[in-house]
C-alpha cells in the first residue's frame, strides 16, 4: 500500500497520532540485553511488538544504527514490522540531500535497501536533489521545514521577502513540489505558533511534529495549531520518553504504558 493511504488507515484503525521513534542507545538498555549479540534488534523489536497497536508510525533513525555498525539490524528490523504490523507504516529518518547520481542512491537506499515507507530529506538543495524521490508515488516525501532545535532559526527564520524561509519552503513544497500528494513536512513541536503558519500554509498536508517529551514540547498547543479540518494531519513523534521508560526486564510494558499515555493525551486534546 502507498504511504498516504496506509497513514491515513493507521491514524483512523489505531486513534492515534503517535509516532515512535527508534533509536538505539545500548548504553541504556536494560541490564539483560547487554550480553546479548544481536541487542539493539531484540531492543527495538520489543518496543515495536509492544506499541504497534497504539501508534500511526515507526521511525528508526539510521545514524544511530550505523553508528554501532547496525544497518543489518535495521534492515532486519523494518522487515519485522512490515511481516508483523503491516498496517504501520516506517519513516526512515536519515534527513538525506544532495543531487544527481547521489541522490538516486540515497533513494534507493531508503526505498530498496531499507523498504522504507518513507524517508526525511533535507530540501535546501532545491528540487532536483529531491526530484528522485518525489517520482516514487507510492512512497512518502518528509521535508524539514521548521525543525525543532534551537539553531534552526538560525536560517529557517529569515526573512525573505517578507516571509520567513521556512513558510517559502512549506509555500513550494505544497505548490510545486506535492503533485504525486506524497509530500510531508517537520514542523517541531518547541515552535507551536509557527507550526500553526505553516498549517495555514500547506492545508491538510502531514506534519511530521518532533519535539514533545524530553525537548518540552507541548501536546496542546501543537493540536491546537496543527492538527488538520479531520483533527489528525500531525505524527507526534516521541523517543526516549517511550524507548527508556523502564529500564529493567519488563521495558517493552512500561513502554507501552508510556505510549498509551501520550496517545490519550494527544486525544483529549483533539476533542478540545
């Protein structure tokens, strides 16, 4: 299934719009899988299997796979939510730009050698290094736009022509950039009132919202500025606070309990 649809179906099918982002620190796994081989794969399996119930998406970051010579787990990984939780969809979260041939490659990287569903890129190289992507239809397109760090108005913010960048970002990606409809944009959670502009900006387009938990998000201004006509559009992306939740035998439990909760907490909001 194409990535828009098999989103759309897992925001509706689990009522959630929690995205759970992978990413494996060993240093904080608990103390029964440090002698374990193959631990950062059994790690995030049991945060997968636990949660895929309650969330809209995965997103494992690939440098914190390959940082630990783990793109085999990786892949491994992606292809145990595909055969276990079909109707989930994966963001592979390497935040990829360049042009050409290289482009192409990190294409396929994402898409073949990953299966990813969709991959974050990075669009300030302009069209054409995005270009390969944007011609896979099925696949999804996730932009940085305004992202959630603080230096990231060290640029985003500036004005031009009367705007900020990153409203001209969002303005051509929904535009010109959108017409296979597989765009979506990073809106960070630590920038609510500008998430709202952008929202205004590209209409029911997705917004992938980093940010909440461990970098102070919070979960009411964001649905109250981003969320779409339907009261969903947005892929609250939470990590550590659902990765290292527990930190003994019972992880993946407490992991759920922490999904659970910010999934409930996102829905009183949307009701609001």
């Amino acid at each position: 299934m194409h990535f828009m649809p098999s989103l759309q179906q897992a925001w509706a099918r689990n009522d959630s719009l929690v995205c759970v982002g992978l990413d494996p620190e060993p240093a904080k796994f608990p103390a029964h899988l440090r002698d374990d081989a193959d631990a950062v794969f059994t790690f995030c399996t049991a945060i997968v299997d636990a949660t895929a119930d309650l969330v809209c998406a995965f997103k494992p970051q690939i440098a914190h796979f390959a940082a630990l010579r783990a793109e085999d787990a990786l892949e491994r990984l992606i292809a145990h939510i595909h055969a276990r939780h079909s109707g989930v969809p994966v963001i592979l979260d390497a935040k990829r730009g360049d042009i050409g041939s290289t482009a192409q490659h990190y294409a396929s990287e994402a898409f073949e050698r990953y299966r990813a569903d969709a991959v974050t890129l990075n669009p300030y190289l302009g069209r054409d290094s995005i270009e390969p992507f944007l011609q896979r239809a099925d696949k999804g397109v996730i932009l940085l736009c305004r992202t959630s760090n603080p230096g990231g108005a060290d640029f985003q913010a500036l004005d031009c022509g009367g705007q900020p960048l990153y409203l001209r970002v969002a303005e051509t990606i929904a535009r010109d950039w959108n017409g296979h409809g597989n765009c979506a944009l990073v809106t960070g959670a630590t920038w609510p009132e500008e998430l709202g502009r952008v929202r205004a900006v590209v209409g029911d387009m997705p917004l992938l919202v980093p940010g909440i938990g461990a970098q102070g998000g919070d979960v009411a201004a964001v649905l109250r500025h981003g969320r779409d006509a339907a009261g969903r559009g947005l892929l609250i992306s939470s990590s550590r606070a659902i990765l290292y939740a527990g930190s003994d035998a019972d992880f993946a439990l407490a992991a759920r309990a922490a999904t659970i909760a910010l999934r409930d907490t996102i829905n009183r909001y949307r009701q609001r």
